[in-house]
C-alpha cells in the first residue's frame, strides 16, 4: 500500500471508528515517536478557514493545541500544536473539543431558581437579587463567616483571582476553597516546606535528560498521555534509561517498567524511607550536596545527618518488607536504579497526594532527590503532576484556597495579610486572621447549618467529594448557588443555577504543571445567556457593594493588575503579558522583565532569584537550604478486617476525565470508556463468586453501592479499581473522608471494603 492509499484508508476510518479501534488507550509502542499524533488525520471534521493557537481544556499537562475555526466561525478541527511543550502530541480527549464544544443542546442556557423544589427559568436580574439578598441576609444574621465560595482548577486565573479578592478583602470571609484541595494540596504543602515556596523546581523538559524515571502513584500512561509518550520516546533513545512504577495495580504504566513493585495500598512511605535507608547505606548519597544545601529536621527542630541515618535505621528493606508486600530485594533494586543513574526524575499525581500522609509522602519524594543530589540540573527533579488544567496557576499561585493568600502568602500570618492589604487597598485589619473552611469541612459546616449560603464555580462537589451522601445532605440544606455549562450532580441540588461561559467562549490564563502560563482567547460567543465567570463575578460584586474594589472587569484588566502584584513576591511574572502570551507558546515563571525568557528550573543558575556565583540556592528558605524531614510511616485508619477484606482505590481512564460532565457527552469518549464499574482481580472474584457482569455491592464505613463487575489480570489481588466519571456509579458514596491533618486533603485511595454478589431484583 502506497502512501496515498495509506492516508486515504486513515481518513475512511473516521475518529469515531478509530476510538473504537483504540479503545481509548495511547499507541505508545506502536506509533511513538508520534502516538497520538496519528489523531491528526481523523479529526478532520470541514474546511478550515483559519487556525488559532490554544491549549487543551482537559487535564494539566497543558497541551498546546491548534484550532481549526471555519468560516462560520465553528471549531470544526484540532491537531496538536507542533511548537508547544507537547510537540504535537495530544490524547484521545484533547482530539475531541471539537465534539465537547458542539455539544450545545445540553448546555445551560438560562439562570434557573428553585420554585417548590423544582429548578424553573427566570432572568439574571432575578437570580442575582436573590443571590445578593440571601448573602446579604447571612451576613446580617451569622456574619461573614456564614458565606462561602467553592472553586475549581479549571477557571482561569484572572477568574479565581476575582473570587479570592472579592471574598478575603471585601466580604471578609476566608470561606475561599476548591476543587484543588482535593488533588493537589499535599503536594503544595510539600513543596513548600520543603523548599521554602510551592511549585515544581524542574520542567518537562527533564524528561529529555532523565536517565531514570521513577512513577509513582500516577498512572501516567493512561492520565498523562502526551507526558508518557515523551517518557518512552526518551527510552527509545536511550538504552540505558529505566522506568521505575510503584502502584498497587499493573497499570497500562506498570506494563511499560522495568521494575514495577506492586506495594500495598496505604504503605508507600515504608517503601520511600527504606530506599533512602539504602541509597545512604550503598553510598550513594551526594555529600557534598548534604553538607553544603540542605538543613535536616524531626519536625520540630534542625538535627544532624547522623540523627537522620539513625531515624532511617527503622526502615532496612528486611525489616519492612512483608509489610509493605514486595521483596527486600525489590526495594534495594528499586533504589540503586534511582541513586545510580545520572539523572532520575520522579513524576508523582493524585496515588500519593489523596492520602492520610500526603504531605510526608511529598516531604520525603523532594527528600530522595535532594539526599542523592538529583536535582537543579537537567533530567534530576522531582515533578508534581498536576490533575486539572488550572489548578496550578489559577488556585495555588493565586492563593485561592482557605488558608492562602496570593503568590505563596498565608492568612495565619500577620505580615503577609498586611502586605495583601496594602497591594489590595484596602485598610489594615480587613483581612481575617483566620482560616477559612478548607473543603471537606466547608461541606461539613453545610451539615451543621454554619454556612448558610455558598457560591460553587466550574466544579461538582456532590460527585466528586468523598463520603458523598453526607455532605449532599449539607449541600440541600445551604443555600447552594451553581454556575456551570452542563447539568451536574450538584446543579440538581442547586437553589440557583447559572448559565457559564465554557472554554474558548470567554478569555484567561491557564498555568499548569511546569509553572507555564498560556493564554486561552474567546474565538466563539456563549450560547443563549451564558455568561463568563469573571462576569458574574463583576456583577456580584457590584451588588454586593464591593464594585469599587473589584475594578477590573475585563480579564485583559485583571492579569494586568495580578502580574503587577506578582512582581512583590519570588512568583513573579510580571514580565508575562498578554501580547507576549499571544505570540508565544506558554512562558515559565518567574519571569520578572518583559524580555526576561522564562525560568525552566528553579532554585540555581538562571533562576533570577539565585545570587550570581551560586549554583544552587532554595531562596524561599532564610538560609537558603532545602528541608529533609524526618517522616515516620503511620498505618492509616483504613486497615483491612475479616468484615472487609479489600482495599478500594480509585482513579481515572484514559478517554475520560474528573466526574464526565464534558467527556461523557462525547459519544466517542463514552463508547470507548462504557459504563463505570468495579474492577477485582480473578482470584478475589473467585472467592466472591463473581463473574464478568455480575451486579455486586460494596460497602464501607462511609455506605455502600451496587455496580456492574469487570474482572481483570491486571488488579493486584486484595484491591478494588474503581473511576469516578460516571453519575450512575457514584463511587465517593463509599470512599473515606479522612484527610491528611496538614493539607487537608481526602485519601480517596484507601478506603477499607467488602464486596458481595448482589441478588436480581425479584429475588431481594
């Protein structure tokens, strides 16, 4: 076959088909170095009139993208942007904006107030005076700190920097959280107490130079596409470059590793401390690096080196190793591969972040490579993945969660309110000394009627939130006001209802993983009265009476006046414009000049926050040295028992993504993911008496649920898979609410389960 023929027979098989054909799963192996590319041919939905530079929608790997707009100005083709960080490269979900924006018989087009329990149309003056009054009645009676506003990582900064500003400095209640805190805030807390500041110190651009990867809870391959196909495309140059995966299950990730150690749920801190405990027993340790850059501390003080070898001692693979359910050997291997090689890099997402000791896991990930020197240089850092398209850029950068202020401040402390303050304009005092609610006890205070009115932005809580039954009844009980494109979960429990704005239906700045920051323009009008989410946020200003406060109304306005106040912290980016943004695929931050390049790593030579002559300087620490912590391993609440023997942990697959309110309604994306289910290994199926298809319970401390049975070889014996896209499967009915005590963020992935055949319907 010619290749004419060839790319004839690629058009004929329609992405449709070609979905199917994949079954949603990346080529990696088969097509890389190109993967996805291959995508191109088969999204060519009409001709193109004109192409725009953009970014994907989805997840935050911040693919850039290229849309086709035709003449009737209709997005009708993408492809992968060649230029950007992704070169090109874009998954199976990415290549179907085009489907997710078309999708305009479902959307929500007109504000909806509750009328005798029942959501009806009404005009935006009356939905916004009841939204004001019902705040204002709140305030009145309960104070400030009976409102509150629940965001999301995927609005765009200048929206988020609006809901934080308005809500901290003009109605004084520190009641600002989001969605983030769910994903990612362990890792913010991690990075920042270890080095002073949150954010990854390194960039994508280390896969390029990594000799060894080490994946762990993060299944990279299926959540991360185009990251993973850059991994292997580094294998394939390179011989000698090894992937390490630890994860319970044998993930389309794990099949790709060198060395997969398929640790029990809850235990990865054990793993973590003895491959420390034997990277300084082989020697392989920078010493140099040890003495001259980094501080050791149990906690509560600065401790020697020698103190922290005498800590570890409890951690020799032998001593540890039935516990956390792989071999001595494994762990002694896993840890020479690491400390050995060159350069290793570590990429880490929510398998280690939704846990109890989220923080310390973190705390101790930054460690390995700061004990072992891999890191500040090319291909040795250690990178946080991020979930969510903005959760980086538009939550933790603009300080948008309960205990935050903008670039890196905290609420707790006094100096750094006084300095918001001022930026702000407004008086001294104005800011509340007190943290708010962070998210699961935002909810719960719904429960317990303390917070009687709630704004929520771009997310959904009531499906996505664990323990979800008992916190929906917080949710019926407050005074619940959603803006959003799709009916949700939580729009079905709403008060009001706002019709939002979706994608490039309005501007605003994305940042993702890798400190990047890319500019999304409006190429296409809201549909009916939908409106932008910095809109309505304007508006409710105004009718709060904060109007003179919330001045910028444009988002063009309000990136001005954020990259301004940018420029009085070591986040700086004040030299990232929107015209630089418009020419240029995404610029790395700090980026403190106009004709300043960007920073691709942080913390030595080139970050312009390192003195000249230094090669490596954790500036966000006084003494500018990086923290090793000394973190014990704690068994977590949720341990297996004779009246649930299994472990449930949960995730994602590739051609869907968070709770499917976009993803789902792509009838590519839906055949090829199906129906969510509960995934068991062969042998816990057996012992169940379950088959492929059955309906069976599962059940927990927090409730049960029935779902439909898949049985695959690739579980871990003893773990339960389960995804969280679909409404008809609300998994989080059962998953622990228990958070990690620092970052407060939930441990969706170990929850305690039974799981038992359910009987037909006429037989119950």
């Amino acid at each position: 076959m010619d290749k004419k023929e060839s790319d004839k027979e690629i058009h004929d098989i329609g992405r449709r088909d070609f979905v199917k054909l994949a079954g949603g799963v990346i080529a990696v192996g088969g097509l890389a170095a190109g993967g996805w590319a291959f995508t191109e041919f088969i999204v060519d939905e009409g001709p193109v009139a004109k192409w725009h530079k953009s970014v994907c929608r989805y997840c935050g790997t911040g693919c850039g993208v290229m849309l086709g707009m035709n003449k009737d100005k209709k997005l009708v083709r993408i492809r992968g942007d060649q230029e950007a960080h992704n070169k090109g490269v874009i998954c199976i979900k990415g290549s179907t904006l085009d489907k997710m924006m078309a999708n305009r018989e479902q959307r929500l087009t007109k504000p909806m107030i509750r009328k005798e329990g029942k959501l009806v149309e009404a005009s935006w003056d009356d939905a916004m005076t009841l939204i004001t009054n019902k705040f204002k009645e709140a305030i009145a009676a309960s104070g400030p700190e009976s409102v509150g506003y629940y965001g999301s990582g995927q609005l765009y900064a200048e929206e988020s920097y609006t809901a934080n500003k308005l809500f901290k400095a003009g109605i004084q209640s520190n009641n600002v959280d989001g969605n983030p805190r769910l994903c990612m805030a362990s890792a913010a807390v991690g990075y920042t107490q270890t080095f002073g500041k949150d954010e990854p110190p390194g960039a994508y651009e280390d896969i390029d130079h990594a000799e060894c990867f080490f994946l762990i809870g993060s299944n990279t391959y299926e959540c991360h596409p185009p990251l993973f196909e850059r991994i292997m495309i580094r294998k394939k140059s390179n011989p000698k470059v090894k992937i390490i995966v630890i994860d319970p299950r044998r993930t389309k990730t794990a099949e790709h590793a060198d060395l997969h150690l398929a640790v029990i749920p809850g235990t990865d801190l054990l793993l973590l401390n003895s491959m420390l405990y034997t990277l300084i027993e082989m020697g392989l340790y920078d010493n140099e690096f040890v003495n001259e850059h980094i501080n050791f501390n149990d906690g509560k003080q600065n401790v020697s080196f020698e103190d922290y070898k005498k800590f570890l001692a409890d951690y020799k693979p032998e001593d540890i190793a039935e516990e956390l359910g792989v071999s001595a050997r494994e762990i002694r291997r896993a840890a020479y591969m690491f400390g050995n090689s060159k350069a290793t890099m570590s990429l880490w997402t929510m398998g280690i972040n939704q846990r109890i000791q989220g923080v310390f896991l973190n705390n101790t990930l930054n460690s390995m490579h700061l004990v072992t020197g891999h890191i500040n240089r090319p291909g040795a850092t250690p990178l946080s993945l991020t979930g969510q398209c903005n959760a980086c850029g538009g939550v933790r950068d603009t300080g948008s969660l309960s205990h935050m202020l903008p670039n890196g401040r905290l609420i707790a402390k006094e100096q750094h309110r006084n300095e918001m303050e001022e930026l702000w304009g407004v008086k001294k005092g104005t800011i509340n000394p007190k943290p708010g609610y962070d998210a699961i006890n935002m909810f719960k205070a719904m429960v317990e009627d303390k917070l009687k009115c709630c704004l929520v932005m771009c997310t959904n809580p009531a499906q996505s939130v664990p323990n979800a039954d008992y916190y929906r009844e917080g949710m019926e009980k407050c005074f619940l006001v959603v803006a959003d494109v799709f009916e949700t979960e939580t729009t079905k429990l709403a008060d009001v209802v706002l019709p939002a704005a979706l994608y490039i239906e309005k501007e605003g700045v994305y940042g993702q993983t890798e400190r990047r920051y890319q500019l999304i323009e409006k190429l296409i009008d809201p549909p009916g009265e939908a409106r932008s989410d910095l809109e309505i946020l304007g508006e409710f200003a105004e009718r709060m009476g904060y109007g003179g406060l919330i001045k910028a109304r444009t988002p063009h306005d309000v990136w001005e006046e954020y990259r301004e106040l940018s420029s009085h912290s070591k986040y700086n980016f004040k030299g990232i414009t929107y015209e630089r943004l418009k020419e240029e695929r995404g610029i790395q931050w700090p980026c403190p000049s106009e004709d300043h390049p960007g920073t691709v790593r942080r913390y030595t030579e080139g970050d312009p926050f390192v003195p000249k002559g230094k090669k490596h300087y954790f500036y966000g620490k006084p003494d500018g040295k990086a923290v090793v912590f000394l973190r014990p391993y704690i068994k977590t609440k949720e341990q297996l028992s004779e009246q649930r023997p299994l472990f449930l942990t949960t995730g994602r697959v590739i051609s869907q993504w968070h709770t499917g309110t976009m993803t789902r309604l792509v009838d590519e994306l839906k055949n090829s993911s199906g129906d969510a289910c509960l995934v068991l290994h062969p042998e816990d199926a057996l012992k169940l008496g379950l088959k492929e298809g059955d309906m069976a319970k599962i059940d927990s401390s927090r409730g049960e649920m029935m779902g439909k049975v898949k049985i695959s070889e690739n579980e871990t014996p003893g773990v339960v898979f389960a995804a969280f896209y679909d409404p008809n499967f609300l998994v989080n009915k059962v998953v622990s609410d228990d958070y990690d005590p620092v970052s407060k963020e939930p441990a969706y992935k170990v929850t305690a389960v039974s799981v038992s055949k359910s009987l037909p319907l006429q037989n119950r």
